[in-house]
C-alpha cells in the first residue's frame, strides 16, 4: 500500500469515531451484544448437551463477557483519557464497540462448530482471534485520539482483553461448559497483543512519514490535534503545530484603495496565499493590518 493510500485508510477509519451513535445507543448496543452471545453460547451448549443447566451457564457467559466489557471499557478510559482530549466516555465505548462486535462474532461462530462438530476447541481458538481483532481496533482507535504515550495506550487497549483471560482462569472452574484456556494458552495471548501492536505502531509510523519529510511534522499527532479542534472544540494543540511549521516569506499581492475625499475608506486585496479562517481559529489580519498601515501612511 503507497503512502497517500496509507493515509486515506488512516483517515477513514478514524473518520468513523466522528460518526458514532450517541452514549446511550452505543451502551444499548454493548448490552445487546454481550445477552446475545451468551444466550447463543448457552443456548448451543445445552442443544448439544454439554450441559443441562441453561440458566447457569447463560449466567456464567453473561459474567464471563459483561465484565470485560464494561469494566474493562471503565479502566481502558481511566487510563486513555485526559483533560481537554477528544477522548470522552463515549468515543471509548464507540472504540470497544468497534472491536467487540468482530470478538463476539468470531467467539459465536466458534461456538456453533463445536455444536456442530461434537468437539470443543474450536470456541475457545475463535475467541482467542477475535480478542486480537478486537485489541487491534482498541489500539488503533485509543492511538488516534489518545495523546498520551503509544505504550500507556496500549496499556489501556488491554484491559478488556485483560479481564477475560483472567475469568477465563476461574469460570470454567465453577461451569465446565464455558471454554476452557489450553496448556500453553500465555503463547497465545501474549501474540495477539504483540502482533496487533507492532501493526498498529507501523500504520502509524507509515502515516507520519510522510508528513515528516513534507511539513517535518508528526502525522498522528496532526490527526490527533485537528481532533481536538474537530471533537472537543480545543484548537490550541493544531494552533501550535500550525505556528510551529509557519515561515515568513516575500509574498507578491495586489492592493486596491477606495478613497472619498481623498480619504481612504476601503482595501481590496488580492492574495497569492491563503489567510484563513480555518474553523474558529480565525483568519489572517492581513487586510486589516494594510489598511491601518495605508491610513498611517
């Protein structure tokens, strides 16, 4: 993939945290999302007769997804979050959405060929490769709109990851019908982070080349300011990198003078530059500046 096609790509994925459905939608649907793969898995397991209490094991799943969700989305915003960011309460659970739909899909899918087949490693293998699609997009949406450091990010990304391998240590203890970690399941889990991580820290690095060797600036990080400005009505963060990549240059113009009585009443002005406005940063003092300067004249 080229480098503008890269930053398209980029944009476009992170185009999406500006569409989210509102707060409250977006717990609706995690809610949803979370009864609904527990009912399916319970469902399945009873069906097939791995077990013959629905209601417990519908309990057991409910807790073994519910916490990760919702805890974990709370720690991954403690952790994400920071005072004038674009990374609020509901673009965090917009990002957990995002991931949580490809793990629960791929965890259900998992659940079915088990059904289907009489055995019961396949739940537990599409669980594990859902939990790295989803902390891929935990990771790379967290990135794009968290400023603190790629690390603390990621530390945060893995929370929800975090806290189901930990109930998936003591839940099947108490219910041998949920899925069950395998011998060297710490392999498993310790890749579906590094690998996404890696990805995530190249899209990023591949994104900012670009503009490092054009503007010599960080590209992310320009992303991340216009967010602000864009989402959380902070434009001091793109005010500075904008200030920052600024030159004073010779630029040619033409001026027209108004006068009445040999007063001068009005400047136009003809610029080979573009002045502004930018959003509600404002525009350029420019013609104001000619103009008090033509009547001091």
């Amino acid at each position: 993939m080229g480098e503008k096609a890269k930053v398209k790509e980029t944009v476009r994925l992170y185009t999406k945290v500006w569409q989210l459905p509102t707060y409250r939608q977006i717990v609706t649907i995690l809610v949803l999302l979370t009864v609904c793969t527990s009912l399916l898995s319970a469902s399945t397991k009873t069906l097939t007769a791995v077990t013959s209490d629905f209601f417990f094991t519908w309990f057991c799943y409910s807790v073994l997804f519910s916490i990760p969700v919702f805890i974990g989305t709370a720690l991954l915003y403690l952790i994400g979050r920071d005072e004038g960011s674009p990374m609020d309460a509901r673009r965090t659970a917009g990002a957990v959405m995002f991931g949580l739909i490809f793990w629960f899909i791929f965890g259900m899918i998992g659940v079915v060929i088990d059904g289907i087949l009489g055995t019961t490693g396949y739940e537990m293998k599409f669980l594990f490769l859902g939990a790295g699609t989803a902390y891929f997009m935990f990771a790379f949406l967290t990135n794009g709109l968290s400023d603190h450091s790629m690390i603390r990010n990621f530390v945060g990304a893995m929370m929800p990851i975090a806290l189901w391998l930990l109930l998936e240590n003591f839940l099947p203890i108490r219910n041998p019908a949920l899925p069950t970690l395998g011998t060297y399941w710490y392999i498993t889990a310790i890749l579906i982070i590094l690998v996404p991580s890696l990805v995530v820290q190249y899209i990023y690095r591949a994104v900012s080349v670009p503009f490092e060797r054009d503007l010599g600036i960080n590209g992310p990080q320009l992303l991340r300011a216009f967010g602000h400005d864009y989402l959380a009505d902070n434009p001091e963060p793109l005010e500075t990198i904008l200030t920052n990549i600024a030159t004073i240059q010779s630029v040619p113009m033409e001026i027209i003078i108004f006068k009445e009585n040999n007063k001068a009443v009005a400047c136009g002005i003809v610029e080979y530059v573009h002045p502004g406005p930018f959003r509600d940063i404002g525009s350029s003092s420019l013609p104001s500046t000619i103009m008090r300067h033509i009547q001091e004249k």
